[in-house]
C-alpha cells in the first residue's frame, strides 16, 4: 500500500463523481482526515478556514461515498472517485467548478 507523504502538512484531494467523472471539488486532507475517510468509507477533510476536521455531509446530508482512492506519482496528491449524495457544491452547485473564466480559442 503506498504512503501518503503528509511531512509538508495537507494534501490536495481532487473529488470526482464516479459515474460522471466530473471533477465535483478540490478539498484538503491532513493525516487525521485521510485516516478517517479509510476508516468510514466517506470523505473527511481539513477546513483552513476553519482548522479543523469536516465530514463531508455531516450537516447538509450530501455525503461523499468512497469507491476509489488514488495518489499520483509523488503521493502527495490525492484522486478520490466517489458516490455523490446530493449537490457537492455547500451553493448548491452539482460542482463546485461551475464558473467558467476562458473558453478555448477556435482555429479558423
């Protein structure tokens, strides 16, 4: 089992929809919350804003269930392919990548 290197503080976790696999959120985990998402099968995350831990769900109901975890080649990035309950979004939002900056440029 590979080793998620936690020595520089938090990790990126990107959440994707495993049916869709549209990107849902960008959250971060510390060891505490990366242990906790092993253990329960449902996402955990460190808030900064907050400094503490935060069940995915825990108040709105829209949980995150784990199907998948995957850590990139440094193991200090992790990819988390869940079953989504709900908007993932705390606006609403089915995402929380819904505002669109720049489209490609079409050649011609």
């Amino acid at each position: 089992m590979t080793t998620i290197d936690f020595s520089k503080g938090l990790v990126p976790a990107i959440i994707v929809e495993a049916g869709t696999k549209e990107v849902l959120m960008l959250a971060y985990m510390n060891e505490e919350s990366y242990q906790k998402t092993l253990e329960t099968g449902q996402t955990w995350f460190y808030s900064r804003s907050r400094q503490a831990l935060w069940h995915k769900g825990a108040t709105s109901g829209h949980i995150q269930k784990v199907q998948q975890i995957v850590a990139d080649c440094d193991a200090d990035t992790l990819l988390i392919t869940v079953e989504q309950t709900g908007p993932a979004c705390h606006t609403g939002a089915h995402s929380c990548f819904f505002q669109t900056i720049q489209e490609g440029k079409r050649n011609g």
